[in-house]
C-alpha cells in the first residue's frame, strides 16, 4: 500500500460512453498526477495538479477530462473515447512544490479496455 | 526528446545472481530516481540520487551516478524471483517534471 487509491481497478467502455476514473491520496500531499502507461511505450504524463491548480496539460486530447476538486482527490473524466486509449491509467501523489525533487508515490492504476 | 533510457530493454538472470540495470539522460539533471513497476500495478519508488552524489545504497540496491556520462546504473545483488519486474529511471530538474525512461523488463529465474 502506498497511501494512493485508484477506483475502478479494471474498467470497459465503449466509444459512446461516459465514465470517470477516481484517485485518492492519504498523504497529505499538495501535488497529483494522471499518467497513461500503453504497451511497449514509456509512461505518458497528461496531468500536473499542485495546490489544486493544473499546472500541466501535456497536449492531452479533449476527451480526457481532469478534475481536482481538493488536494486529495483527482479525478479523471472520460468521453467518447477511442480504442487507442486502452492502457493503464496511474494517478500519483507528491509532496508538492517543485516535482521534480519529490518521490512520487503510484496508485495501482485503472486498466482500461475501449471497446 | 525522451531523457532517461534504460537499457537493456530485457534481462534475464537466475536467482542468486547479480542484475545490472543502466540509464542514461541527455540534458542535465538536478536528480535520477529508480522506480520498480509489478506487472500490471502502479510503480513503487527504490531510490534517489541527487546530481551531487556518486553511490547510494539501499538494502541489496546499489545506484551509481556520473554526470559527465550522464548515465546511472541500478544493480541488485543476491536476485530474488520476487525482484521479477519492470524497473524504470526517471529524471528531474528543477521546474520540469519528471521524464520516466521505457524500462528494463527483469527475469529473474528459480
């Protein structure tokens, strides 16, 4: 366990559907992160939140919908989405401040299949 | 242009033996970090090494960093069939985030 929660675990959509991923941290951390892991590809940031605000948007398509209502909850918004989405989705957790001096703390991550 | 790149891309080793993992950058860096990654779950942080230092050590972890080369290498001593995962690097600098490598695939066979 590392005090990052994602829910669903596994998740299948079809192209029409509209659905979100959600990420809870019990770390007292100030930043969060959605990075999308496919086959045989480095993880992909898509979204920085820090003190709540999206300070990263990494050319992320429309469909993907980040949400950050409060330090310890992130959510992902998803819609309409196209069978190349399909990957595992990891949200992470950071002290906060300047990421790239922090340990990032992982979730277990959504398997998502677009069917 | 990605950053870290680990290499190599698979390894396979029997347990007891020794498995050396590499990573190299291509800008500079204000730390490296190792992270391991069991199929199909989130990654789980090993260790950091700070631009300033040389050698660090955790447990039956060794990292190594040389910035002239920039490049860093991870090895596991006395391998386990539980060390059997994807290990990746990532790289930070202050201001940007984190760049995670591809990873090296690690077997390791009872």
């Amino acid at each position: 366990e590392t005090g990052v929660t994602q829910t669903p675990r596994h998740l299948v959509m079809g192209m029409t559907n509209k659905k979100s991923l959600k990420c809870e941290q019990h770390l007292g951390h100030n930043a969060m992160y959605w990075y999308k892991q496919s086959a045989k590809k480095p993880l992909e940031l898509m979204f920085v939140y820090n003190f709540k605000e999206q300070t990263e948007n990494n050319s992320v398509p429309s469909r993907f919908s980040p949400e950050c209502p409060n330090s310890s909850h992130l959510f992902l918004h998803l819609h309409t989405l196209q069978p190349e989405d399909s990957a595992l989705y990891l949200c992470a957790s950071s002290q906060g401040g300047t990421a790239s001096t922090d340990t990032q703390y992982f979730g277990p991550g959504t398997r998502l299949t677009v069917l | 242009s990605q950053q870290g790149e680990e290499d190599p891309q698979a390894l396979s080793i029997q347990e007891g033996e020794n498995a050396t993992m590499n990573c190299s950058y291509k800008t500079s860096i204000n730390n490296l970090q190792w992270y391991r990654q069991n199929s199909g779950r989130g990654l789980v942080h090993l260790i950091l090494i700070r631009s300033n230092e040389r050698e660090k050590h955790s447990g039956r972890l060794r990292v190594t960093l040389d910035t002239s080369k920039k490049s860093s290498s991870l090895l596991i001593t006395a391998s386990r069939a539980a060390d059997t995962a994807s290990y990746f690097c990532a790289t930070g600098n202050y201001g940007q985030n984190f760049v995670f490598g591809p990873g090296t695939r690690l077997s390791v066979l009872p």
